[in-house]
C-alpha cells in the first residue's frame, strides 16, 4: 500500500505506520510504502496522524503510447470491483510521462473504466468528483503506471471536527506533524500563543489522549468496498479507542481575535476538549507566561493569505517578546517567510523543510535562554 502525505512528514509517518504493524515500509517523496493485510489497511486510515490517503494498488504497466492507457485500463476487470450503481471519481497524477495534461489523463482513465462496465454490466456508473463512492487513483511516472484504489476517500486531514475556522486554517495533518516532530512529551504544557481557530492544540490533545485521528469522521471510501468487513471495521475501532488516555494535559491557546477564539471555543466543545485547553483573548507581546517553562508551537502569520502592515516588525516583536518573557521555552515557529524569520532574532537549534499546501517553509526551534549582557554572541544568529 501507499500512504500520501506532504513533504517533510514521510519520517513521522513511517514511524506511524511501524508502530501500527506494518512492514516493507519505505519512504518515497509525498508518501510511504508499506505492506499490511485488511485490518492494516483500516487502521491506518483510522489511526494514521500523517497520512493523507491510504492507496491499494491494483496493477501496473508500462505506456509506450498513450493509447496504452485507455486500452490497458479497459482491460482490467473492474466489474469484480464496482457496481455501476456507485459513483465514481479519478484522480491522475502524472511525472515525466508522453501525457502533459493530468485532467486529459484523468478524463481517459475514467472513459476506459465506464465503458468497460457498460459493454459488460450494460450499464455505466455516474462521476461525482466530490462524494464519490468509489475513488481510483491513476500515477504516471515516466513510462509506469500504477492504477490504484483510494481507501480513505476524502482527504484524511478531514478529521470532522473542524466545525469552525478562522483564515488560513493550518491543515489538521500538518499541525500534528508539527507537534510530533516538534519531540513534545505530552506531560510538559504546550502554549500556542496565535492558536486561531485551535487546530494545533485539538491535534495536540489527540496525541496526549491517544485518541485515534478518525475519531471524529464517519466515512471512508473502503466502506463501500464489496469486501467490506463491517465486523473487523468495529473491532479496530473498539481496540482503539480502548487504548486512550485520561491523562490531565496543560494545554493554552491565546488569540487577539475574538472572532477566531469563538471559533476555537466552538471547536473545543465538539471534541470535549475544552477542558483541557484554556484559551485567552491577548496578543502575544501582550501575554503572560502561562506556565514557568514549557512547549510554544506556533503558526504565525506569513504574510501570505493573512497580509501582515510589517512582516519585519512583526517578526521582530515575536522574538522580543520570547526574550522578555518566555526564558526556559522551547520554541518552534513555522514560516513561508524565510527572511522575516530571521528577525527573530534568536539562532534556532533546528530547521526542518514542510509545505504547508503548495508554500514551502521552515519549522525552525529556539531555545530560549534569559537574556545575555551586551557583548554575548549566544542569542543572535
């Protein structure tokens, strides 16, 4: 199988997928490879931080012409796999290959399949792009093709308790991709000091619950599957949740939104989290510590789909304000905004490279140490 995710996180998803069973696990750019049985195949889409879809792969073959790929899709038996019933959706994904268009690939693939299923069922099914039931997944690279079934369906990110946002939401696999690659312990408190609507911390409180990142979703394309097993489906659930914790967590979130704080707010009563996660109306160069040491992951503004008056003085207000008033934090901040960053004014210990969607950036840490006499070379960079 093959689970997707966004770069930088391949490393904390191999590590997920080990820890669940899995076996072959190899990591490739965007994604993991991985061999498992059907009860794996479920419970990575149900436990899996990480991933964005779990794929079968069905077969491969090689496209000398582009012909092939009509003829070779129709070839296959997909009456053994879909009643024309359902509803259908292609996804095409192409690298280096003789087709230029993934949308022309797509369009193709989807021609080869429906007419197949007319000429043998004598009937062909609907596309619906957005709710489909069953999703195949076309990847050209080069002159290989890998013809795949889409188990999770919509974007497993779509975790289904996000009931309320702010602008530029961060996506719910990156925020916990963030906290695991951030080394957090769950037992030291974790500050988001512009938390928004609460993705970060609601990813967090999962993690130190070990509640499983499906809890709050109730679809996935494998449910339509005609080898669903209902039954194993309820017993990995059921071990799953067996397995949470009710351990006290120290979890705060501050805001200068009040708008996004309500959000937030709503997003905490839907999970049952609001007990776990204090949410304070300030900004940050106007907040208080709220613990003497502890965690502070953050996803700042990047001067991108929220537009920032002074990326330089903003950036430069976060740093002064760690330096002032968060000594024996670690800090992590992540930024499309490569050169504000650095008017932080602190040397980071790390810096990883994630995408947040199609903007690369960095995650970077600070350790931040009081303050040092005029003259100490240790804080700038």
């Amino acid at each position: 199988m093959i689970a997707k995710t966004t770069f930088g996180l391949e490393e904390v998803l191999a590590r997920e997928l080990l820890l669940l069973g899995a076996t072959d696990v190899l990591k490739i750019n965007r994604a993991v490879s991985f061999t498992g049985d059907q009860s794996l195949l479920y419970r990575a889409n149900y436990c899996c931080r990480t991933a964005l879809r779990i794929l079968k792969p069905l077969f491969h073959f090689e496209i000398l012409k582009q012909g092939d790929l009509y003829d070779r899709l129709y070839a296959y038996r997909w009456e053994d796999l879909i009643d024309p019933e359902q509803t259908l959706s292609i996804d095409a994904v192409i690298s280096y290959t003789v087709f230029t268009n993934s949308q022309y690939v797509a369009q193709k693939s989807k021609d080869a399949i429906v007419d197949r299923l007319r000429d043998k069922l004598g009937k062909r099914p609907s596309v619906d792009l957005d709710n489909a039931d069953m999703r195949i997944n076309v990847h050209l690279f080069k002159d290989l093709c890998t013809v795949s079934l889409d188990s999770s369906g919509p974007s497993l990110h779509r975790r289904g308790y996000r009931k309320s946002t702010g602008p530029a939401p961060i996506n719910e696999v990156l925020a916990a991709g963030l906290v695991l690659l951030s080394g957090w312990d769950v037992t030291t408190p974790l500050f988001d000091p512009m938390c928004g609507s609460g993705t970060l911390l609601i990813e967090a409180a999962m993690i130190a619950k070990n509640l499983p990142a499906g809890h709050f979703r109730d679809f996935y394309s494998f449910m339509k599957w005609n080898d669903f097993d209902s039954g194993l489906w309820e017993r990995i659930r059921a071990e799953a949740l067996h397995r949470v914790s009710t351990i006290p967590l120290t979890l705060f979130g501050n805001d200068r939104s009040g708008s996004a704080l309500e959000a937030a707010a709503h997003n905490l009563r839907y999970t049952g989290f609001q007990r776990d996660i204090a949410l304070t109306e300030v900004s940050f160069e106007e907040s208080a510590p709220p613990a003497k040491t502890g965690f502070i992951i953050c996803n700042p503004p990047y001067d991108e789909r929220i537009k920032l008056d002074d990326a330089v003085a903003f950036y430069k207000m976060i740093g002064n304000t760690l330096k002032r008033k968060y000594s024996g934090y670690q800090a992590w901040f992540i930024s499309s905004d490569i050169e504000s960053l650095k008017f932080i004014g602190l040397r980071p210990s790390r810096k990883i490279v994630v995408f947040n969607g199609p903007l690369e950036c960095r995650f970077v840490k600070f350790e931040v140490f009081p303050e040092k006499k005029t003259g100490d070379k240790n804080l700038t960079g």
